[in-house]
C-alpha cells in the first residue's frame, strides 16, 4: 500500500472518529476528488461502519475504539500512553480486549477498503469527463451509492446515473438511464431533479423508484414516501403531474401506445391525465415495498407477478445478466407468478418448468428457450 493510500485511511480513520482537523477534511476531499470512484469506495466504508458500530462492547467510549485507528503507524506509542492512562486495578484480561480490539478495527477498515474496492471494480464502471461524473452498473448487477449531498441511490443492473462535478451547489440534478432507487435527502434550498429520455422528477426530500431503460417503451416512477412533481420534457405546455405515496406513474413514449382514458382496474384504478401519454395507477397499500414489483428489486428479490414470456423474460435479462432468446411463439399465451431471491438462472428455470412445459438451452450468457 503507498503512502498516499496509507494516508487516506488514515484521515479517513480520523473522520470516522470525529477528531479530524478541518485541514485534515479537506486533505481528505481533495484526495477523494481526484478519483471519482474513492468517494463511492469511502462512503460505503461509512454507512457500514456507522451500521456495524452499535455492536461494538457499549462499555467502550468512542475515543477508546477508534485511539489506535487513528495512529495506526504510531501504534506502540498509543498503546504505551493508554496503559500509562488506565488505573492500576484495570484487569489483564481488559487489557488484551482493548489491543484486540483495536487491531481487529485497523484490519477491518483495511478489508472493507479493500473488498468494496473489488466490488465496485467488478460491478461498476466510474468514467469522468470535464465537468461530469459518471456511474454505471454492469448488467446481473447492482449497486448503492451516495451522492455528495447524502442522497442514497441504489442502482439496478445496466444502469447508469449522471452528475455535475459541481452538484448541490445551486441545484441537484442526476440524469438517470435505466433503474435506481432514491433516497433523497431534504434539503428545501437545492431541489432535487432526476431527467430521464422523456421526463424529468422534482423532489425536495422524499423516496421513490424510478425505471427509464432506453429500450423500453415506457418510463416508469413510483413514489413510496413524501412527493414529486412530473414533468413532459417534450411537451413544455402540459401541466405537471403531482404523485402521492403509493402512486405510480407510467409515461409511455410512443403516443400511439397510450392508455385509453377512462379505463378502471379494481383494486388498481388507473386514470390517464388529460388524454396525454401519462397514466397513474395506485399500488396496494398492504403490501410491504419488499414485495412489490416495482421495488422488490431493493430487497434482492425478483418478483414475477402475472408476467407473460416475454415480459418475465426482460426481467431475467437484466437480474442475471444473460440474454434470452424464445423460439415457441405459443409460449407467450402463459403467464407467471413467482419470487426469486438467491437462486441461480438454472434454478428459476427449472421452477418454472413444474408450471409450463418447456425446454432451455445455456451457451455462455445466451439462453434459447423452446416448448
């Protein structure tokens, strides 16, 4: 490990346990902002740590776990000022638990850096052009990142999501092609816009899903907690469309695919807005967002509800980065329910095989599906 990289854990160490200088923050930032993937890299080392901390011995203060974290090249020293500090009847055994402790904490942020550094090389792509920062998930992927401002983005398989180097200076802006999850933090003085091909999503603070692959004929954006207000990029005149929680909202980009007005579903009462291309159903408001279609995928679970061939299909693509070919038009009159979770693309298939006769073939990533 080089000495710049050694020092980077370090400050970072220090920042964990709030005793960093501010000159030593922005010796961090800076070192952060030359390598775009760092930031990813050093916020997820954060969020577990802040996740994992709890389970750390409540008898310990803060400045105990993290004293030797933040020394670690001056380790001796730190060991011999702490047990100049203890009381002479701290036991032996305590003695050993504070040194395990601290080696244990040293080993685990170094493990962290190094196995997120691993995950995000194998699972995401960061390319920075001159004023614009860049994250793309690999297809069988995904991913959960943090934006400068803390908004929490988790990012489905072949999808990417852009920002200005300059975000949350004056306006939060991303532009998002295919599938995230948005956790946004409230912040009423910087907006918080998400453009997409066709439309663009303003929020203040608030949770939603929004899905926008290039090659799907539609974009989708289901609103969770808090509301978004939506707005026809190609139509500049039409009103703008406020969601409630539990609401979704489907655009579709071909205007000859719209939904007809008026038309009803029980228990899922769709409506269309004004004859445009938009139509708003409502999700059912027992369900937990674990297990609903739109945002199972948070969860790690593949949900197909009522699916046809083809539609089941598009979704395996993208969960287990494979691509599905069916050769039996006669399949698409069946329709599927399920839940994946850990399974592997052989295992779904053959599930769903109790239900519908059919044979697969796998060649590399490539799967041909026949009855």
């Amino acid at each position: 490990m080089d000495n710049e990289e050694n020092r980077l854990w370090n400050l970072l160490a220090r920042k964990l346990a709030t005793e960093a200088t501010p000159g030593e923050l922005l010796e961090l930032n800076s070192i952060i902002e030359n390598s775009p993937d760092l930031q990813n890299i050093v916020n997820s080392i954060e969020i577990y740590w802040n996740e994992k901390n709890e389970l750390i011995n409540s008898d310990e203060t803060e400045d105990e776990r993290f004293r030797l974290i933040l020394n670690a090249e001056n380790k001796d020293e730190e060991i011999h000022d702490e047990r100049n500090e203890r009381s002479p009847g701290e036991s032996t055994k305590r003695k050993k638990y504070r040194l395990s402790l601290a080696a244990a904490s040293v080993l685990l942020i170094l493990a962290m850096a190094f196995l997120l550094k691993q995950h995000f090389n194998n699972v995401i792509n960061f390319s920075s052009k001159k004023d614009l920062q860049q994250v793309y998930v690999k297809p069988g992927s995904k991913s959960k990142i943090i934006l400068p401002d803390g908004t929490i983005v988790h990012l489905n398989s072949s999808s990417s999501l852009t920002y200005s180097n300059n975000f949350n200076k004056n306006i939060r802006e991303v532009e998002l092609d295919g599938e995230a999850y948005f956790d946004v933090t409230k912040d009423a003085k910087h907006p918080f816009i998400v453009h997409t091909s066709s439309i663009d999503i303003k929020v203040l603070g608030t949770l939603f899903n929004v899905k926008s692959y290039a090659q799907d004929a539609t974009i989708e954006t289901t609103l969770l907690r808090g509301s978004i207000e939506v707005y026809n990029k190609n139509d500049l005149s039409a009103p703008k469309v406020i969601l409630r929680p539990n609401e979704k909202l489907v655009f579709t980009k071909k205007t000859d695919e719209k939904t007809p007005a008026g038309n009803q579903s029980v228990g899922n009462s769709i409506k269309n807005t004004s004859g445009e291309n938009i139509s708003i159903s409502n999700l059912p408001p027992n369900k937990p967002d674990s297990l609903k279609e739109e945002t199972s995928w948070v969860y790690n679970k593949l949900v197909i509800d009522n699916d046809d061939f083809t539609k089941m299909a598009e979704k395996m693509e993208r969960w287990y980065g494979v691509k599905i070919k069916i050769l039996s038009p006669q399949l698409e009159q069946y329709h599927f329910k399920g839940i994946f979770e850990k399974e592997t693309i052989e295992q779904a298939l053959n599930a769903l095989q109790l239900t519908v006769k059919f044979q697969y073939k796998i060649n590399n990533d490539v799967i041909t599906i026949k009855q």
